[in-house]
C-alpha cells in the first residue's frame, strides 16, 4: 500500500455522538478523518486504505480496540494508535501501550491534551517514515553489487543505476563490448522489487530467428517435427523477475516484429499455439551498435526502439574510466587466485604501468581475461611483467624528438617533454605522471614552473 499524500486519521468508536464530536475537532485542525462505527469496520478499512494515526475506544463490542492495534501493527505498522479508554480501563490502556500503542485519552479528555498528544504522535510517524525513506535511499547508494569502479564515469553509471532500479520502466544499456553490460542489468534486478525473482539472459545474436522465437516463447506439442510436448519459453520461466536481451540490435528485423507485439501486449503465443499467454516481466536490452543509425538505415524498428529506450545507460569504455584499471586489476587477481589457489597477493609496479599504458579495446572483458592468464602463469607471490601477454609487454616506444637542430637545454629539453607526454595523455594529468613516472603534485610543480598551465587540460 502506497503512502497517504495528506495525512489520515482513523477514528474507530461505537458511540456516534462521541465519534461526530471527535472527528469535528480533528477536521477543524485540517487532518482528513474516517470514522468507524465498530472494531470490524475498522479492520476492514485497514485492509483497503492507509492512515497516518488510529484512535480507537478500547471497550467495543465483539472486536475491541487492542484487536485494531493488533492489526493496524500487522498491516500497516508505521501508523501510531492512539486508544481511547474510561477510568475503570486506564490499566488496560497501559497494557495496549506495552503492546505498541502510542498513548491513550482518558474519557473524558480536555480538547488541548488531544490536539497535543495527535501531533506528537503524527511527528513521530513523519519520522519513522522518513527514517525508512533514509535507510532505502543508503541502501540505494550503496556499492553497487557486481560492478567495481571508482572513476567519476563509473560514479555516474552507479547513481543512475541505483535511481532508476526501483522503477519497473524498460530500459536500454549501450557500450563496448567488454564493459559489462550484464553485470548493469544484473545490478538493476538485485535493487529492483523483482529481485526475488529469476534473471534471464538471452542473446539476441546467437539464434535464428526460428530458435529465437522457440527459446524465448516456448511451443506446444506437435508445433514441429521433434516437439514431443510442450515447453514453456524464457518469458515464463522469468514470471516476475527481469529478461535481459543481450545484443539486441542483431534481432532480425521480422523478430523485433514479434517481440514489439508481446512488450506492447504483454502476451505472447507458444510455437504452434493459439491461446495468449499473459507474462509480467521487466526488459532491459544491450547493444554495442549504435541503434539511432540503425533505425536510420532500417535494420532497427523505430517503434521497438522507444519501447525499449525508455531509460537508457551507457557504459564508457574501459580507457575512459581513469583510475579504474588497478583497481579492476586487483578485484580479478583476488578472485582468479582464489580459483586456481595461487599464491599471488599483489601486482608489481611494471606491470601495473604497462596495463595502465594499454588501451584495452576489449575493454574489462580482456583485462580479466588478461589477468587470469597473468595468475595461471605467475609463480611468486606477486604479478610481473613478464606474466602479462606479448602484445602488451611489447608496447611500441614513441620516440619523442627535438624540432631544431640547436642542441636545447635540459631545461628546455624537459619543458618540451612535459608538454608531449602530456598531449600523448590527451590532457589527463594523473596519466601524464603516472607515465613520467613521478606523482601528479610534482608533476603541477613543474607545470606552472615551465609555464604550461595555459591550453592544457
């Protein structure tokens, strides 16, 4: 049950005059009031409405009001209840109170002491609310599972992530191949409501159109040849729970037919049959391509586009997370040791300059793949650059060369070398240094010292 806009008080009492009166006052200090004329009543309305504050008379024929108490806690336990009670049941009032009542009016009771005693209540429950609201919104901001990364590109994709995640909206994740798309889909599922639910991958590139309508819709026997009874698809088996359609923009056109037909009408037919079944799941679609231009060249259905588009997030390539690379690095080399029970801590620093110099075109997908082959080939108890792949070791040397025949000075010599390591790093700092060799404070000391702080990034 979703929570009131304006706050809601329940007012559960058998004597009519005694509830009119009551629901005056309260009306009067613009509170929305529902009255109640018996305990069952009352419960009925819990079961079908929310409310902010119970004040319920506790002596009440046949249902009582430590029985609503009790109900009000099990259906709606952040709502305060208030009891009403006569001299000869103060005990009892005292009794409810241990129970989780927040206090009680002894009949009779002075109009100011109610007003009061309403409000603190309402206060506590404004804050009990938004204490949980708090610990939703932490929970949210937590480190995403599955996905490390500390670079501002990887901050971003995160906090999208962990605010898009309680939606139930489709949603579109683009990049590289390599940058892991499925751990961003995965990473929604499990901050989603549908995390108790079945995650399903599938895909799109891997099937012909015939095997694609048949895994992710099911057949009915007798559908072909060989269909010897029927099997539920990948749409039933993830009732609940997230699809995620991998590679989505290698669909056959005549598919993405098909497939915009069951997002639109959430139903599909099973091969060879003719009764719809209703399906309630949420999609989330990756591509590398680039699906604006195939929707341009029609090799992409414009409609199933929006209809997948509806949130999109985009992974940066794994040369554009800067200060990701080590850290990634030593997140595989943990798990990669602990599989093969190695004995390798750490990675040596001329290994780690030369994975950071690398440009990674298979993005976090080759470096994991790097830095197992790296663990299957290491012996110490650290990573060298002699475990890391010829193709990484052997980075070509740029020559870095004078522009006159004048023999410059070591001053001179410097300044220009600053200056080209540092266009060579397309401007990034931390990088420039790290390839020099030499920390980024001293790396800035030198900068202003030769004057370069103009027209460098």
């Amino acid at each position: 049950m979703s929570e009131p806009k304006k706050e809601t008080i329940l007012i559960v009492e058998d004597e009519d005059i005694a509830r009119r009166n009551l629901a005056h006052v309260l009306k009067k200090e613009g509170w929305e009031v529902v009255g109640a004329s018996s305990g069952s009543q009352a419960l009925q309305l819990l079961e079908t409405r929310n409310f902010s504050l119970v004040i319920t008379d506790l002596k009440m024929a046949k249902i009582d009001g430590r029985e609503v108490l009790m109900k009000s806690q099990e259906l709606q336990p952040l709502t305060e209840v208030i009891m009403i009670t006569g001299y000869a049941t103060v005990e009892s009032a005292v009794a409810a109170m241990q129970q989780g009542a927040y206090s009680y009016l002894a009949k009779p009771y002075k109009i100011d002491h109610l007003r009061k005693v309403v409000q603190e209540a309402l206060l506590k429950r404004r804050l009990r609310v938004e204490n949980r609201e708090l610990k939703k919104e932490l929970k949210r901001r937590r480190k995403i599972p599955s996905i490390v990364g500390r670079s501002e590109a990887m901050a971003a994709v995160c906090k999208t992530i962990a605010h898009i995640a309680g939606s139930d909206s489709n949603i579109l994740v683009t990049g590289e191949s390599g940058t892991g798309k499925e751990l961003v889909a995965r990473a929604v599922h499990e901050l989603s409501s549908r995390s108790g639910r079945r995650f399903v991958a599938f895909n799109c590139g891997s099937f012909t159109e015939e095997l694609m309508a048949n895994e992710l819709f099911g057949h009915e026997k007798g559908a072909f040849t060989g269909a010897v009874q029927a099997k539920s698809g990948l749409l039933e088996a993830a009732e609940g729970g997230t699809v995620f359609l991998d590679e989505i923009g290698d669909m056959p056109v005549t598919m993405q037919v098909k497939l915009l037909r069951v997002i639109q009408e959430r139903e599909f037919l099973r091969v060879g049959g003719i009764d719809p079944i209703a399906f309630d799941v949420r999609f989330i679609a990756a591509t590398h391509r680039d699906l604006q231009q195939d929707v341009k060249t029609s090799h992409f259905r414009q409609d199933l586009y929006y209809r997948l588009n509806v949130i999109s997030i985009h992974l940066p390539p794994l040369k554009d997370r800067e200060g990701d690379i080590p850290l990634l690095a030593h997140h595989f080399l943990a798990l990669k040791n602990d599989a093969m029970k190695k004995g390798l801590r750490d990675i040596e620093r001329d290994a780690m300059d030369l994975m950071c110099q690398y440009s990674w075109p298979g993005n976090v997908r080759e470096l994991e793949n790097v830095v197992e082959r790296a663990v299957a080939m290491g012996n110490g108890v650290a990573v060298t650059a002699d475990d890391l792949p010829d193709y990484i070791r052997n980075l070509s040397i740029e020559t870095y060369r004078r522009s006159t025949s004048a023999i410059p000075t070591l001053k001179e010599q410097e300044k220009r070398y600053i200056r080209w390591v540092i266009e060579k790093s397309d401007g990034n700092k931390s990088r420039a240094a790290r390839i020099m060799g030499i920390d980024r404070a001293s790396l800035w000391r030198k900068i202003k010292r030769f004057g370069l702080e103009n027209g460098d990034r």
